[in-house]
C-alpha cells in the first residue's frame, strides 16, 4: 500500500470515504483504518513508527474536534502527513482545523479544508505522481478535464 488513509472514529468514515474513492479513481493503493490518538495511543505509535516500513508514502489522517491524530502522527514519521479536519457537531470544524493546522515549526503538517478528503487524496497522488508518469499523466487528464468542464457548463 502507498497511502495510508486513517482516521479518529469510524464517524469520521462519511468524510474519509472521499478521500478513498478519490485514491480508487487513480487506481492508488491504499489501506484505510481506524487509529484513535486518545481512544488507541498505542496503536498510534506503532502505525506512525511503522508506516516507513511498511511501504507506505504518505498518510491522509482525519479527525474531528481535539483533533490530535494527523500532529501525533506527524511526529513519529518523516512521510508527508495530510490532514483532514473533520466538521464537529459543536464547533463546525473550527476546532478539527485549528487543531491540525497549528503545527510547531519542524513538525508540519500540509492541511485542507474543512472536510477536505477529496483534495488529501489529489495532495497525495500529486505527491505519488513525481516518480509515477503514468499516474502524472492521469493527474494531468483529470485536471484537463475539470477545466473543460467549467468552459463547457451551461446554466
Ligand atoms: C474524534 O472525535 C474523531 O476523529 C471524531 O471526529 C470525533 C467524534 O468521534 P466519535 O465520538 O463519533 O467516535 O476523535
């Protein structure tokens, strides 16, 4: 697998799937799973320490509220960690964003919007597509196509 898509809760699965689909669309392996910073610490530490390892290139991490999964994660690997704040209940996702965003110098973490799965992915096959011309080349098309179909849109 070359992408790790992880997140806080399986409520967080609505958001997330996006982000899968997105990775399927390319035809990017990737694995996708529950890792809780508060609720599975443990668990935490052995996917980030891991992640290298095991094949994986980069890591989408999703969460919601205290969301500390994609900064705990960031802090144990060096792959490039996207985050997804995840829209709370109480907070809109204010609190999700300013909690993965606000990262200490040294420890970044590159963030999307506010329920952003689709755009990690994109991030991700971007990232993927600097050594991969086949999948730079359906990046390109995607994109190519987007454009036409803004020119294109009747209203
Ligand atoms: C966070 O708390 C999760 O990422 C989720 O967005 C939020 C709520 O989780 P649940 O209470 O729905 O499991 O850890």
């Amino acid at each position: 697998m070359k992408v790790g898509v992880i997140m806080g809760s399986t409520s967080d699965w609505d958001v997330m799937s996006d982000a899968a689909a997105t990775l399927a669309q390319f035809g990017v392996e990737f694995e996708k799973r529950v890792v809780s910073a508060h609720r599975t610490p443990d668990l935490l530490v052995e996917y980030a320490k891991t992640a290298k390892s095991r094949g994986l290139e980069v890591i989408i991490a999703g969460a919601g509220g205290a969301a500390h999964l994609p900064g705990m994660v960031a802090s144990m690997t060096a792959l490039p960690v996207i985050g997804v704040p995840v829209k709370s209940r109480a907070l809109n996702g204010l609190d999700s964003l300013l909690s993965i965003v606000q990262m200490p110098g040294g420890v970044p973490v590159a963030t999307v919007a506010i329920n952003g799965a689709k755009n990690a992915a994109l991030i991700a096959v971007s990232i993927l597509a600097l050594k991969d011309e086949a999948l730079a080349a359906r990046l390109e098309m995607f994109r190519a196509k987007q454009t036409e179909d803004v020119l294109k849109a009747e209203l």
